[in-house]
C-alpha cells in the first residue's frame, strides 16, 4: 500500500474514494512531532517559518494558475 506522501503527490487521494480523509493530517502531524524532537526552538521557528512561506507561495501560484486558464 503506498504511503499518504505518495498518494498526495501523485493526486491518488483525490481520485480514491476509499481514503482517508482524516489520514494526511495524522501523518503532517506525526512529522511535525518527529522534527521538533530532533531541533532546536530556534531551528523549529525557522522551519515553521519556511514551510508557512512555502505554502503561502503554492497557494499564490495555484491561484494565478486558475486565473490564467
């Protein structure tokens, strides 16, 4: 069975009925918590900030891909 990173990626979870949809934020959730175990406050703030920046950077991209089709 592949994992829930595999099945997001590869746009499985949207086309499989049978998922979970509760599994993906178990899974963001259990990352989250083995990552802050393994840095410092300081490290996890920059990380926290990175990936903020990140999402807010796919979104605007996602947005601008919608309006120009």
């Amino acid at each position: 069975m592949p994992s829930i990173f595999h099945m997001l990626l590869s746009g499985d979870c949207m086309k499989n009925p049978n998922c979970d949809p509760l599994a993906l934020t178990t899974a963001v959730s259990a990352l989250a918590v083995a990552i802050a175990k393994q840095v410092s406050d300081e490290q996890l703030e920059l990380i926290a900030a990175v990936l903020t920046q990140l999402g807010d950077t796919l979104a605007t991209i996602a947005a601008q891909q919608d309006l120009c089709r």
